[in-house]
C-alpha cells in the first residue's frame, strides 16, 4: 500500500466510518427516554470528542496534527450539548406538505415541501457547526491573549443576538408563510402548534446567528484552516439533515410496517454529523511535516490546563450521559420519571462539582513527572475504551425490554455499531504504537 492510500485511509476512511457508528448509535440514543434536548446532545458530543482526540493525538510530547489538544473533548461536549437545547418537531411536517397550527385538533395549512429541504438545512448547520466553533478553539496556531478572546466571543454572541433582535423585528423575514397566516402568527394561544414553530424558528435563527458570528472572526483573523473547519462541518450537515428528510418518506417506501422510524432518523441525523467530522478532520487535521510544527513549546501551565480540559469533558459528559441514562432506564422499568429526576441530580450535581474539584487540586500539585514528559496522557487507551464502554451500555440500557421488537432491533443495531467502533480504535490505538515505541496503555 502507498503512502498516500495509506493517509486517505487513516485520515478520511476510518475517521468518517468511526464517527459515523458512534453518531448512529449516541444519535439514537439522544432521542431516547432520559435524554433528548442537550442532555442527549452531551451523551454524543463526549464521544464524538474522546474519539478526534484519542485518533488524533500522538504520543510524543509534539503533536503534529493541529487539533488534537485535550481541549477538544470539553469542546465538542458544550457545543453540541449547547446547539441540542432546542427542538425539531415541527419543520419535518412540511415534507407532507403541512404547516400545523393546532396539532392536537388536526388543524394545519398547505406549506410547499422546500420548505422542509430549507429549515432542516438552517437546523442543521449550527447544530454540528457550533460544536465545529469549539472545536476551532482548540486549534495550536497563534495563541489568543485576553483582548482577542473576548473579541471572538463577542463575535458569537453579538451575531446571535443580533440574529433574535431581527427576528423579534421582522418575523415575516423568518417565519413561514407570515404574510398569508398573519392572524393565525398573532393569536398563538388558539394556534398552540404554530408557538412552538414560532419558539423552535427563533432559536434556530439565534444559534445560526452564534455560529455565523463565530465564523466571521475566524474570516476576519485569517484563520483559513478555522474557517475551512467550521464551514465543512456546519454545511455537510446541513446538506445531510436536509437529505435525509427525517425519514418521512419511509412510511410510503414501507407501507403497513410498525417501526420506529423517528428512531432511524435520529440515527440518521447522527451518522451525518460524523460524517461531516470525518471529512473535516481528512481536510484540517493532517499530520505536519516536523518543520512545519509550531515552534512554540508547551509549558507546564499549558500542559496542566489541557489535561483539565480533557479530563473535565470527560466528568461532565460521562456524568451527565450516566445520569440521563438511570433515568431512562427508571422511567422504563420503574416510572415516576420526574421523582427520579431530582434525585438523580442531586446525587449527581455535587458528585461532578466535587470531581472537577478534586480535579483541579490534583493538577496544580502533582508536577508534571520526568516519566510523562512525552505524553500527557499516557492511559489515553483506557479513557477511551470508558468511554465506549460507559456510553453503549446506557445505550442498551434505555433501550426499551427485548420483548419489543422494534426495540430489539436497535439493541442489535447498537451492538454492532459498538463492535465497529471497538476495531477502529484498537486500529488506531497499534497504529500509534509502532510509531511511538514502548507505549504505556
């Protein structure tokens, strides 16, 4: 095999199929009981990070690709949990060609399906996009100081911001079929379906404005691998989500079939995600030739505040997923959901405080020893087998008793996402070993 096969393969290849399987099965499981909103979006972003930083990274004290800091598994864990606190529901209603202004009472309004293609494509860009935002952070080029910092916040914040004022401003920019459903838009308490089309429209304008905003500070610094980044992200899944349709044509193409396609959507709508993070990561991520790296070396400060971001991605976004997870599986075989709930979080709130406590107590005593001076993360292995482990055993755990066929079938779908997974990174995980001799797992 040449060389060049040999990075297409390491770089685009396994990169999109293995975040493609973790998106189809964390995806999936966003949606189901316990999780859903950013709770869900946490449960993949934890995973989706651990998995670009462990096949990333080297284990030289020198990283030669440019995002491969621990920083990104605290950075894809808050911007997607971040971009998941919204809803969905109501724009997959115009691919049947009805814009619903009282679902419960069957009220709706012919709406063109393009709409449809046009709002999943707006949901879509920032809800991967944001996460990519983040991720840009963590790239190794040109450290930000505190005025430049502030800046690129002021930049998502004020563009999202600005993005609601003008939806607060002129709704008819925004809000289908405006001018023809005016009276309908303006008594939303008879019209209950449409407030919720109107609230899930303003925040997908906002979170677009956010992910806009961010973008144009990195154009504006001339951070053209930042840029490519976040723009490869957002619009492959756009284009993905909109593709996809949430899967309203499989009723036609399967007529008569009870299955959960909702569920295959989500699963859908994950595997997009990792695809765009696939692609993005064969394009900005490559490895550099030595002479290329950053001349800068990493101090002790910097070394000790990238192992609390990594390990803080790990605790919030394992801690959450768990959480969400025995929730689930509560509210499935026991019930009282909202009972459990609480408790849940007041069990699991104090335990992460304490952790990123411990954590950071932890880090600012223990020097950096001679030993780790080549690696900063030398269980890395085991961090990320946790990971896969922890997450699709909740997985299965949410997942409804085998009795249910259609559940059965996600729980055997999941399984052999997870095996897939399990073969990537071991993959990897030799890969990196015959480069780095004398490894410590």
């Amino acid at each position: 095999m040449t060389t060049s096969r040999r990075d297409l393969t390491n770089d685009l290849i396994l990169p999109c199929l293995l975040f493609a399987v973790l998106g189809g099965m964390t995806w999936a499981v966003r949606g189901s009981s316990g999780y859903g909103g950013w709770l869900g979006c946490t449960f993949a972003g934890v995973t989706w990070g651990t998995a670009w930083w462990f096949i990333a990274r080297d284990r030289s004290g020198r990283q030669s690709r440019p995002y491969s800091s621990g920083w990104v598994i605290l950075a894809l864990t808050v911007g997607i949990a971040y971009a998941g606190d919204r809803g969905w529901m109501q724009w997959p209603h115009f691919f049947s060609n009805r814009v619903y202004t009282n679902y419960a009472q069957g009220a709706f309004e012919p709406i063109a399906r393009s709409y449809g293609f046009i709002w999943l494509f707006i949901a879509g860009v920032p809800w991967a996009g944001l996460g990519a935002c983040l991720l840009a952070w963590c790239s190794d080029r040109q450290k930000l100081g505190v005025r430049d910092w502030v800046l690129r916040i002021a930049c998502g914040l004020g563009a999202g911001f600005f993005a609601r004022w003008l939806f607060e401003n002129s709704p008819s920019l925004f809000l289908p079929l405006y001018d023809t459903m005016a009276s309908k838009y303006g008594n939303l308490s008879a019209n209950p379906t449409l407030g919720r089309l109107v609230n899930d429209t303003r925040e997908a304008v906002m979170h677009m404005g956010f992910y806009l905003g961010f973008l144009a500070f990195e154009v504006a610094r001339r951070h053209c691998r930042n840029v490519i980044l976040i723009l490869t992200v957002g619009l492959l899944n756009g284009l993905g989500w909109a593709i996809c349709q949430n899967w309203k044509w499989a009723p036609d193409v399967w007529p008569g079939a009870n299955f959960n396609w909702w569920r295959c959507w989500e699963s859908c709508g994950g595997i997009s995600i990792g695809i765009a993070l696939g692609v993005a990561y064969y394009i900005v991520n490559q490895r550099r030739h030595p002479s290329d790296l950053p001349a800068r070396v990493s101090t002790q400060c910097d070394s000790t505040w990238e192992k609390f971001g990594a390990y803080a991605g790990l605790i919030l976004g394992l801690g959450v997923s768990i959480r969400s997870g025995l929730k689930g599986w509560i509210n499935i075989h026991i019930g009282n959901e909202v009972y459990w709930s609480r408790i849940l979080w007041i069990v699991f709130g104090p335990l992460m405080i304490i952790a990123l406590v411990v954590l950071a107590i932890n880090l600012k005593r223990k020097p950096r020893s001679e030993q780790d001076q080549g690696d900063l993360f030398p269980r890395a292995y085991a961090l990320v087998w946790l990971v896969l482990i922890v997450q699709n055993i909740l997985g299965q755990l949410v997942s409804s008793p085998y009795t249910q066929w259609n559940e059965m079938a996600f729980k055997i779908y999941y399984l052999l996402l997870f095996l897939i997974s399990a073969v990537i990174v071991h993959y990897y995980h030799l890969l990196n070993s015959f480069k780095n001799p004398n490894p410590r797992v």
